[in-house]
C-alpha cells in the first residue's frame, strides 16, 4: 500500500508539473503577443495617434493652404473619434495608399486615417478597423459602346482589353472575374481618370471604377463614356482605416470608437455633409442609424 500510495503521489505530482509548465508556457506566448505591439503602446505613452493620410480623394482629406489646416471627411470622422478616445490626433505625413505598409510597420506612424479598401495582397502587411461605409466599383464603356449592357460577362474575352493600375483594385478585379481579357497596364499617372482615358480612346475596351471618379470623368469628358447598362457593380467595397499587420490592440481601440459614430449617427451625418451630391452612390454600414 505504501509503495502504491508513493506512485500514486509521483503520478500527481508529474501531472501537475506538466500543467504547471505548459500555463506557463501559454502564459508566456500571450504576453509575447500582447507586448509586441509598439504603435498600441506607442499611442497610450503618448496619448497620441500619428496618422498617415492621403489627399488623393480631396472629400477625404485636404489641406487649406491659407490656414494651414486639413478638413475632409476621414478627417472629422477621425478627430471625433479621437475625442471618445482621449486621443490628440496628429496628421503627421502625406503617404501613397500603396506604400503606407512600409510606414506602417517601421513606426513612422500609427495608422492610415484615408480609408482602403481591404484587399488580398496587403492583408500580408496591414490589418483593417470596421468600415466607415461601403462604396460600389461599376463597369464603365465607351458611350456608343453596347456589347456589354445586360452580359458583363462578354468583357471575359482575349481580344478585349482592360485597364488596370499596378497593385489596383481595377487589376484585382480582372484577374479574379475576367481573366480571359488582355491588360493594358496605366503607367505615368496611374489614377482613375486616366484608366477612364484609356476607353475612350479606344485602347482598352471598359473599365472600373467607383461612381465619384466616374462621374468626374463624364462631367469634364461629356459624351465619351457610359455605365454598362443593366449590369451590377463588379464589387462593393468596405472604406477602412489601417494599422501595421499585428496591432491588433489599436485597431480594436479604433474600432470602438468607429462603433459609437457609427451608432450616434456622426457618420453617417459626416458622409451626407461632404458628399451629398453623390447621396444614393455609397452605401452606410447596414444596422446603424442614418437618415
């Protein structure tokens, strides 16, 4: 019995070292994790969110040069949920969308204040807060051009031609739904309205893009270009702010505070306040309080 009762106390004691060993090696990993997140206590030391923007859509953010101050969409949307968050919010540095995950991740700043759109290759690199809203991508042709209205899918054809930029959602879009179609590849200035150029002139055959840049393009190009008639928009994206791929505790944070603008109505308010002539072509996070 003895003999038996010293085993049975050894077992025990083996079981309860293993238990021991491995909370503390969770333990561990969990607190690995939750201090290599040097924008989250970059921000709660200092009180501050350093954030990258872009002036590439104006209604977003834009700077008076007479008085030195940004104003914009993403800028209230984002000051105001700094106030929730006791935050002094700082518009540190003008960044490309396309290069802000370098900036990012060395610490320049804390997060992209211009809304993305999420996408596959930068999930690598970035990780998204709530969307502020969604915005719709439309097939564009040229204004004569009736080959595609009612059948986007005949765009799906190697002797037809699309336009794309480097790393755009226009190129995503062609390589996942359409990847029969030849590229034609927009260099020098790389933005929307030269993709839209490229249809009209007849070197590529339709094109995507959101209904802002759309109709821009037709208001100061009248008569040259159209939406593909009686088809859906090839996508619907969420506008999302960023921060570097990890920071997990700040994007949360902000995703509080997105919640609360969200549910206050502030948002939804803001959108209508700088883009109500184009009220009707984006859309407002479903579940949320608007007009």
């Amino acid at each position: 019995m003895k003999l038996s009762h010293s085993i049975l106390i050894g077992m025990c004691s083996a079981l309860i070292a293993v238990a021991l060993l491995r909370a503390s090696n969770f333990a561990g990993s969990t607190e690995l994790q939750l201090v290599s997140q040097p924008a989250f206590d970059r921000v709660m030391r200092t009180h501050t969110l350093r954030c990258a923007y872009s002036s590439v859509k104006p209604y977003f953010v834009t700077l008076d040069t007479d008085t030195n101050m940004r104003r914009g969409l993403a800028h209230d949307i984002v000051e105001q949920m700094g106030r929730i968050l006791g935050l002094q919010i700082v518009w540190a540095e003008e960044v490309a969308p396309s290069q802000v995950d370098d900036n990012l991740l060395a610490g320049r700043e804390d997060a992209m204040c211009f809304p993305l759109w999420p996408s596959g290759p930068m999930a690598a690199s970035l990780d998204y807060t709530l969307p502020v809203d969604y915005m719709p991508v439309y097939a564009y042709a040229r204004a004569d051009d009736t080959r595609f209205d009612g059948d986007l899918s005949k765009l799906n054809d190697k002797n037809l031609t699309i336009p794309v930029i480097a790393n755009g959602a226009a190129k995503d879009i062609a390589e996942q739904d359409f990847p029969l179609a030849a590229q034609y590849s927009v260099t020098g200035q790389p933005d929307e309205a030269h993709m839209m150029l490229t249809v009209t002139q007849k070197r590529a055959d339709a094109g995507f893009t959101d209904p802002f840049s759309g109709a821009d393009f037709m208001k100061n190009n009248p008569g040259t270009l159209k939406y593909v008639q009686n088809v859906a928009p090839v996508r619907v994206f969420p506008e999302s702010f960023a921060v570097a791929k990890g920071e997990t505790k700040l994007r949360d944070m902000l995703n509080i505070a997105i919640n609360q603008l969200q549910e206050s109505g502030f948002i939804a308010a803001t959108l209508d306040k700088y883009l109500g002539e184009h009220k009707g072509q984006y859309f407002y996070v479903t579940g949320h309080w608007h007009q």
